[in-house]
C-alpha cells in the first residue's frame, strides 16, 4: 500500500504543470552603458521571469513598439522618455541606468581648443538621441547658431548612430556628438580627437531611464516588482565586478569587436548607476522645450510620470547604494 501511495505521489508530481515564468518584453540598443540592462534576461530565472530583449536602433525607434503593445519596458535616453510621455505614450520612468555617455569628438587633422571653434563646421549627430540635446546645449552656451541647412554657424548633419564614425574618418563632416563606445573608439583609432565631454550645462550629466508601461506598473505590480529586483542586481553586479561586466559586454554584446581599452573609456565616461530624480527629469524636459527637441505641444511634468518607489524597494531589499 506504501509503495502504491509513494508511486500515486511521484505520478501526480510529474504531471503537474510548472509554474510558468512571467514574460517581460525588454527594448534596449547597443551601447556599453547598456550591458546592465541586456544582462537582466541571464539571471531573470531567479525571480521566475522570462525576459525577452528586442534590440532597436535607436530610443525613439522603441517607442512605437510600446505604443503598439509589443514592448513592457525599455532601456531609453531621458530625452526619448520625455518625448515620448509628450506624445501620450502611458510609460513611467522607474529608474536610470547609467548617466553621461556622450562625447564630442572632431578630426584629429584639425585642432580644437572648445566647442566655440565648431563655428563655420560641419557636427554630425542622430536626431533625438541625449547626444542631440547635449550638442545644443552647448552650442546654446557658446551663442552659435545652428541648423541642418546652411547659413547658420553651425550646419547639423543627422545621421544614424552607426555612420557618424564612418563620416568623420572620411572626412565627410568635421566633428560628430557621438555615443560610447563609438566616440572611444573613434579617438583610439586615432580619426578622433575630444573636443569635450558635454557636460557642462544646465543638463549636467545626460541620463538613460528605464521606462514601464503604465499598464505593467499599475496591473502586473508583482511582475513588476520582480522585475525591478533584477535590474538592480543585474546593475550590482556589473558595477560590483568590472571585470564580468566587460566580458558580458565585449564578448555577448559586441561579439569581440570592442577592445578591453575601448570598453573601459567608455565605461568610464557612462557610468552605470540605478537612480533618476524630478529634478533631472524636469531640467532635461525644459532644456528639450528650449531647443525643439521632440517637439512637444505640451512638455510634461516631471512629477506626473517619475515613478522610483519600486525601485527604492528593490534597492533596500538587495542592499543597493
């Protein structure tokens, strides 16, 4: 009768359905800055999730994704964010991810002293990118003028992320605002000089969020909060293990096409990090509003969409600076 009941229990443990991890579908882009986030879908069985990661050009290429209900969250400058609560998409910004990122690199066959001699050039940049906002910021800073069409001091040139280094090594443009790790690598292949890391305005240090849909946020709140543990020990551990964090990167990432030095450079200059504030949300909003950036009708306030409780929670829980 014993061995009957134990094979009864063995039988019903067998077929019994295993609980089903949750599905988060992730946006991100290739960058360095954004390994943390790409690291996520490895450990995302600890917290009984499947994390599926779409790589999209650029941030603003996420957001139709989002709107058309294919994306939960999403890896995004602050400026894609913004524009795209401007525009209606029902997202929350949960937490930042790494700030700074940006450099402006001109021709080594040229000198460079500031940004005041971009006067009369040609500045490479992917339209709607934090590279973007940061480039004018400064040009603003400077008093230069600046438009894609001649005539002004400065004649912007849009194109995407991938091209920039290709025009500048070719000559085709005389500086570029450009992303990590392209702009390290640009400067470490010797085509590239820094005229400045971007960082001296208004803006500061331009910040990546990571943005939840409103539905996730207010009716998947467990999945949610799960989620949020993750990202902050996927953010951690690279920040806690440098070394793995440029293995993941160099090697899942970039498929061993970035060099350790490039690697480090641009870590270096866009650090990961887990936070995000009202107050840099609403400088990066009005900064936009200045310069045309998203062309908002209406900016949005910062206040209405900036939601860090899950995040703080997650911090506490695993111990998180």
């Amino acid at each position: 009768m014993k061995k009957l009941v134990v094979a009864l229990i063995m039988t019903l443990l067998a077929v019994s359905p295993v609980l089903a991890a949750d599905l988060v579908r992730l946006g991100n882009l290739k960058f360095a800055h954004y390994g943390a986030v790409s690291y996520m879908k490895e450990i995302a069985p600890r917290y009984n999730l499947r994390i599926e990661e779409r790589v999209f050009p650029k941030g603003i290429d996420i957001m139709p994704a989002i709107i058309a209900g294919e994306i939960d969250v999403a890896a995004s400058a602050i400026d894609g964010a913004i524009a795209a609560r401007a525009s209606g998409i029902p997202i929350y910004i949960v937490a930042g991810f790494a700030k700074g990122g940006a450099r402006i690199v001109g021709r080594s066959d040229m000198k460079w002293k500031s940004v005041a001699d971009l006067k009369g050039k040609k500045v490479g940049v992917a339209r709607g990118g934090a590279q973007e906002l940061v480039l004018l910021a400064e040009l603003g800073k400077y008093n230069l003028t600046f438009s894609d069409k001649p005539g002004k001091d400065v004649q912007l040139i849009y194109m995407a992320y991938a091209d920039l280094n290709q025009a500048l090594l070719a000559r085709n443009l005389d500086a570029i605002s450009q992303s990590e790790p392209q702009s390290s690598q640009a400067i470490s292949k010797g085509f590239g000089v820094e005229i400045i890391k971007p960082y001296d305005t208004p803006l500061g240090e331009p910040l990546r969020t990571l943005v939840m849909t409103e539905s996730m946020y207010k009716n998947n709140k467990d999945v949610a909060e799960r989620f949020m543990k993750c990202f902050v020990e996927a953010t951690k551990y690279f920040i806690d293990n440098p070394k793995a964090a440029e293995k993941y990167v160099r090697e899942k990432m970039f498929k061993n096409q970035l060099s350790s030095q490039d690697y480090y450079e641009a870590i270096d200059n866009s650090p990961f990090t887990y936070d995000v504030t009202l107050q840099q949300v609403q400088v990066s909003t009005d900064m936009m509003a200045r310069y045309g950036i998203g062309k908002m009708a209406k900016p949005p306030v910062a206040r209405d969409y900036v939601r860090t409780d899950l995040l703080e929670k997650a911090k506490s829980a695993l111990k998180a600076k």
